[in-house]
C-alpha cells in the first residue's frame, strides 16, 4: 500500500470554482463521482463568470429530469457550446490573460460537439487542472464498481484505489460517518474553504463563488498562489 495515496472524491462540475481545483491539488488521486443521481440547477450543469462588473449564469440545458446517473445525462442541443464561448469571449477578452489561455479553453469548447455531459465536465477539468499546473491521477468512478451507499460507497472506492487519506469537501460533513473510515483503516480530513485571499477582478463587489475561470484570466501564471499558494506565506 502505498502510504502517501490521498485521495479526493466529488461529482463533476461545470467549469468549476477554484475550491474544487483545491481539493485536488491535495490529493494524489481524484475520483470523478459521477455514477450517482443528477441534480438540476447544480454545479453540475452551471457556473457563474464576471460580465460586466457582475457575476452571470451559464448553464448548459440538461434536461429536468433527476432519474439520471450524472453520467447518463445527454446533452441533445449542442448550441450552448458556442454561446457560452461567445458569453466567455465578451465577458474576458479585455482580461490581462486571455490570449494566454484561450486557445485551449476555446479547443474544448469547440472542437467537438459534446454528448455527454460527465464526459464534459471531465475533459475541461483536467484542461483546467494542466492550465494550473497540477498533475494528479484521475479516475472514472464507473470504473470502480463501488457499492453501498453514502458513506459506505466513498470507503469502498477508498479501499479499491488503497487510499490511505480521504480529503473531503466541507459540506460533506452532513452525512458522512467517520467511524466508517476509522473502521477502514482510512484517515479522513476536510476541506477549509476559508480564507482565500481577493484578487483583482472586475466585479463591483469581490466574489469568490465563481468560475476559476475568472481567476485564470485575472491573475495568469499567478493563480496557484490565490488558490494554495497563500497559505505557505501566512
């Protein structure tokens, strides 16, 4: 076993916020969660951006209905995939690193279209996370077979994959059962949100729950730093 495997488990999202980028910069191992029920009007499917001093909705049109597994979802209407490059476009073109990070931000959204939201979701994050510099393994939690339920389905993919260190988001707190990965051998840590520093960004007031893409196109090369990189200077 390897004594260092930390590993991360959440449910794709939608270009998702700089917390989410957090948790896997910790861990050696991040588990896309995505054979589990979809929820709408959910980061799953949406974000927010800074447009015009405010933050805005994208959402891509997933459908309403909820008996799906996130991974079952199919995405029809595929013009949502130029829109919200176009929304993206307009909202950062001025920011001092656009031109950096267009390229490949503008190849995922428009190379292909996409029939999969899960697909997605983990295509851009793994983009997101090489813009970032982060190197991690990823798996596909459908690969894993897990079984059980809540807490006892996080274990389960913890004991296949040898974890021996779960990092959790702090919202997780609700329904987890720690005695569960005690009992397994597992160590299990939460994520503290708390305490990122403002960058510049062209909101009227700050707002730290949107897109990392807003830092990305802000700070540059310099985005670690308001994501992880702060704490080492406190």
């Amino acid at each position: 076993m390897n004594p260092q495997n930390r590993v991360a488990i959440l449910q794709s999202s939608y270009i998702p916020w700089k917390g989410f980028f957090d948790i896997i910069h910790d861990v050696d191992t991040f588990v896309f969660f995505d054979d589990v029920q979809y929820t709408t009007r959910d980061w799953r499917s949406r974000n927010r951006v800074i447009s015009n001093g405010s933050p805005i909705w994208l959402s891509i049109p997933a459908g309403s209905d909820t008996k799906r597994l996130i991974n079952e979802v199919q995405l029809a209407d595929h013009s949502w995939q130029d829109k919200h490059w176009t929304t993206i476009r307009h909202a950062y073109g001025k920011s001092p690193y656009f031109k950096t990070y267009a390229d490949a931000l503008e190849s995922v959204y428009m190379a292909q279209k996409w029939d999969s939201l899960s697909e997605f979701n983990q295509h851009m994050t793994r983009t997101l996370c090489d813009l970032l510099g982060i190197n991690v393994r990823f798996v596909d939690s459908a690969s894993l077979d897990a079984q059980g339920s809540k807490t006892e389905r996080l274990v389960d993919v913890c004991r296949k994959l040898d974890a021996t260190y779960y990092l959790s988001g702090p919202a997780a707190r609700a329904y987890i059962e720690p005695e569960q990965f005690e009992q397994a051998g597992i160590e299990l840590a939460y994520k503290d949100y708390s305490g990122y520093p403002k960058y510049p960004q062209s909101s009227s007031e700050f707002e730290h729950a949107v897109s990392v893409l807003d830092l990305l196109f802000n700070t540059g090369p310099s985005a670690p730093d308001f994501i992880w990189g702060w704490r080492n200077n406190r």
